[in-house]
C-alpha cells in the first residue's frame, strides 16, 4: 500500500473564487444565486467576497455546499 498513491485517489479538486472589490449587491447576489443553481460540483467550491459582502455570501450559501 502506497501512502502517496492512496492519499492522491483521495484528495478532492478545490476551485476558489476571489472577487476583490468588483460588482454590488444585486450582481454578487446573481452570482452567488448560480453557483447555489450548479451545485453538486466535481471539486469542492468556496468563495471569497470583499469583506463588505461577507454577511450577504453567507446568508446567500447558507446550507449549500459552497464555503
């Protein structure tokens, strides 16, 4: 048994979006709103919105699976 080869047939893809200062409200919404519509993904997905949206992300993926 390899530890290397076992740990690598394992381990699972991750995408991260980083979207600094760009868009508002209404647009992070939609987004958001169509990442939660294209759930279940082959990699986990987690996000990462500019610290004045982090309430509205949260709120809007709340019980997904998208962090």
């Amino acid at each position: 048994m390899s530890s290397t080869g076992d740990y690598e047939m394992t381990r699972r893809k991750l995408v991260v979006g980083n979207w600094k200062m760009n868009g508002d409200r209404v647009s992070n919404a939609a987004l958001l709103a169509s990442l939660r519509a294209a759930e279940p993904f082959a990699a986990e997905v987690a996000v990462c919105p500019p610290y004045v949206y982090i309430g509205d992300a949260a709120s809007a993926l709340a019980g997904s699976g998208i962090a």
